[in-house]
C-alpha cells in the first residue's frame, strides 16, 4: 500500500520505517530540511535503539524515501498525522499550529478515497474538526483516530507489536472503509491477534490522553508514598514491592523518585486538564494538578537532598549529575528532570558537571549555561556528591570501588532508587535516596 507520513519526529520517523517492514512503500515529509536530510541518508537525527538498523533496512528495499514537499504525499492511499502537539508557551493547552498546518497542507493534495490517520496526541474534539475540514475540502476523503502508545528507548518493537490498536472511525458506511484499511496497513499486527478497539472519534483521543494521565498517576502516586515514606522513616522501594504483587495495583511504574518529564507525559497532563477546562468539566481532572504538583516537589526535593549531604551548603560544592536525558535508552532532554535539577544545583552555587551517554549534544544546544563531561569519572572528578538522575543501565554498572577513587566525597544520591545500596554501601559510600532513609 502507498503510504504517506506526515511529522519525522520519534513518532513519525519510526512509524514510517515500520511500514515499510510491514511491506508498503513510505514517504515521510518533514518541513525540517536538515532533518529529512539525515533521515534519507540512513542517519537517526535521534538516539533510538534499534531505529539505525530499521531505517537502514527500509531506505535499502526502495520503497521509502523522505521529503519536504507535501506534494510528494499525492498519490498515497492512507496519510499518517504525527507531527507534534507541544505544551503552548504560557499555557497549559496544547500547541495545534502543527497540526492545522499539516492537514491544511495535506488537503491540497488529497484525493476521493484517501483516508486521513491521526496519530499525535490531541485535544478530546479535534479529530471532528479535522474530518470536517477533510471532508469539506475533498469529498470523499475519510479521517480515523489512531492513537500511537509508543515508548521512547522501546519506539520500534511498541510500533511492530503495539499491546493494542484502537482505531476512532466515522460513522459507516465510511468507518467500514477506513477500517479495512487500517487493517490492511496492519495486515501481520492483526492477525498476530492484537487486541483491536474500534470507537468514536472523542474515545480514541481520549484513549491516549487518559492512559498517559493514569501512568503519570501512577508514578505521583508511588512519589507522594516516598514524600511520607521520608517523614516516617519507612521504605518507598519495599512498599512499591510489596504492593506491585498485587496484581490489581501492578509493580510496573511504581518507581519512586524524580518523578516523570520528556515530551509526552507532563504536557499530555496539562493539555488534558486545559480541555477538560473548555469543555466546563475542569473538576473531574483537578487531581491532575496535585500530580502534577507532587512530581515538580521531587525536583525540590532532590535538590534540597543535594545540599544536606554537602553539609547544608552548595556553594562551592562540586557535583557530578549522571544523566541528562529525561529517561534512559533516549536523548530526549524535553521537560528532563535530571537537567532541571542540574540547574537549579547550579544556580544555588554548586559547580555541576553534566554527563549522559547519548543525550550531549541536545544538552549543550539547549542548556549552554551547564557544563557537561564526557564520562562519569570526568563527571564525579573531585566531586563532593555524586547524584543519578537518569537511570542508564552503564550507571548501574559503575563499580563503586574504583568510583570512590576520583570522587572527593564518597556520597551517591540515587534518584531513580536504582543503584545497588548494599554494594555502594559496601564500598564506603554514603547512599541517600528519596523515599528511603539514610544511613
Ligand atoms: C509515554 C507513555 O509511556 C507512552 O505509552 C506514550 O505513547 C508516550 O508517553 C507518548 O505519549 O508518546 P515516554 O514519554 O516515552 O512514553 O516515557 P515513559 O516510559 O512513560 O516515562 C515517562 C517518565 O516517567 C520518564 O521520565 C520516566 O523516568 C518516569 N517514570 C517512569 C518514573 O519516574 N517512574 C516509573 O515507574 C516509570
């Protein structure tokens, strides 16, 4: 089948390779030149594992290529949307100029029978909008909802063997169609038995909004047991253990610590509660805000941690934050945690180096003010503390003996609950993390 994608992001660059695996043949268009540039000759513009080879093997069998020029989008049967919807500057709506500008592009070249796929993650409304405007403009075109659950660091095989499809459909006779293609864009997805669930339009945007606002509850949750944990002296990591056996409650994101960022989740949250605020249903999404709240104070709080174990004072204190990328397994730094605590350390007086294994480069051009070090031993260099804020599994790995020889001050603060606190102990190292007691 012919396909287009629209947005060479992680999502729409992954997706696009994808369909070529599943056996179409795939034009992804991106007004990023450079971008498309990079992406047509087989370079990741991202760190995603697995992507290279994807991409690679996709640009190899000739049945995908990229472009800026909408008009290349002309003649594909199901057009992909998946360009951005980032968190308005000021506000706690979603940014939608891009996506009004891809379909408005897109409608120029559509023709009767194409059939419009969202895939970004949008305001509960937009997809009746959007399939007005199509099916004004070209009649004949279809539009279904087609929200993606795709994880940064685990984007290829999310995107090959998805838990679940929900495809939002028209009413039939237009849902028929849009769904038996969907279908056979999904051909081997389906009949490997993925669960399908075919709703309206609002219910599958509202699929996507209300499963990342469940997650982000989930990790508020887990992060306002560590706030009591470390007022009574009790446990966060045994208590998410114990809990998680419950397989009602689950053990999968219970990890208690600096709580979550990146592109998706925080905004994902404020859009949502912005809509519910439109739609005068703003109550029903108020306990948005305290997990909002709840996720920012660890930020606060990793960094008041910070400076109790340098004996009250950060000034002049040297600190090696291992990790920079809001989670590990990608380079995305948007909304990171890690790099928000980096900052403020910084800005309290610490002398902060900076390293992550894949998440450099985004970091220099985005936060120019920090300093950054290309290893942790060049990071922990004579440092007074020691703070793991993304949970890279080469952190994980670092032996603390030989560790303990660059630092000035044997003090790791774990802020992903991650290391090993028997072994650093073991070591000589004072270990401190949020939502455990100290020593
Ligand atoms: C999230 C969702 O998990 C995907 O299903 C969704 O498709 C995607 O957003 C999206 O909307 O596009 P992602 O942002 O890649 O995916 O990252 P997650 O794995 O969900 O992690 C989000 C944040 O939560 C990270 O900062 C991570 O460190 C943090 N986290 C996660 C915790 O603090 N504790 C946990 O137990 C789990």
């Amino acid at each position: 089948m012919k396909i287009s994608v629209i947005g060479c992001g992680y999502l729409g660059a992954v997706h696009a390779a994808s369909m070529v695996e599943l056996g179409h043949e795939v034009v992804g268009i991106d007004v990023d030149q450079p971008k498309v540039e990079a992406l047509q000759q087989a370079t990741p513009p991202f760190y995603e594992p697995g992507f290279e080879a994807l991409l690679g093997r996709a640009l190899a069998s000739g049945r995908l290529r990229f472009s800026t020029d909408v008009r290349d989008a002309a003649g594909s049967i199901v057009h992909f949307l998946c360009v951005g919807t980032p968190q308005k500057r000021g506000e706690y709506a979603a940014d939608m100029r891009y996506v009004e500008a891809a379909v408005e592009s897109l409608v120029q070249v559509l023709a009767p029978g194409d059939l419009v796929v969202g895939k970004s993650t949008v305001p509960v409304g937009t997809a009746a909008r959007l399939a007005e405007l199509v099916t004004g403009k070209v009649p004949g075109a279809m539009l279904a909802w087609n929200p993606e659950f795709l994880r940064e660091g685990y984007a290829v095989a999310d995107t090959l063997h998805p838990d679940r499809l929900v495809y939002g459909l028209p009413a039939d006779p237009e849902g028929e169609t849009a769904r038996a293609l969907l279908d056979e864009v999904y051909a081997p997805i389906v009949s490997a038995g993925t669960p399908q669930v075919i709703t309206d339009y609002a219910t599958a945007e509202m699929v996507k909004t209300a499963a990342n606002s469940f997650l982000a509850t989930k990790i508020s949750f887990i992060n306002a047991m560590a706030e009591l944990c470390e007022a009574t002296g009790a446990d966060v990591k045994q208590l998410a253990d114990a809990i998680g056996h419950d397989d009602r409650i689950g053990r999968k994101f219970l990890n208690a610590g600096l709580g979550f960022g990146g592109g998706c989740l925080p905004k994902d949250i404020r859009a949502f509660m912005a809509r519910a605020g439109e739609l005068g249903a703003d109550q029903a999404l108020t306990f948005l805000r305290e997990v909002d709240n709840i996720n920012m104070r660890r930020r606060i709080r990793m960094v008041e941690l910070a400076r109790e174990v340098c004996d009250g004072s950060l000034l002049g204190k040297r600190v090696a934050v291992l990790g920079a990328a809001f989670k590990p397994e990608s380079d995305d730094i948007r909304d990171s945690p890690a790099l928000n605590v980096a900052a403020q350390l910084q800005l309290q007086g610490a002398v902060v180096l900076v390293t992550d294994p894949a998440a450099l480069d985004n970091s220099r051009r985005e936060w120019p003010h920090l300093d950054f070090a290309e290893t942790p031993e060049e990071a922990a260099d004579r440092a007074d503390a020691v703070l793991l804020l993304t949970e890279w599994p080469q952190y994980l790995e670092l032996d603390p003996v030989a560790f303990g020889r660059v630092v000035r001050k044997k003090r790791v603060l774990d802020g992903r609950n991650a290391l090993s606190r028997t072994t650093w102990e073991g070591a000589g190292w004072t270990y401190r993390a949020l939502g455990r007691r100290g020593t």
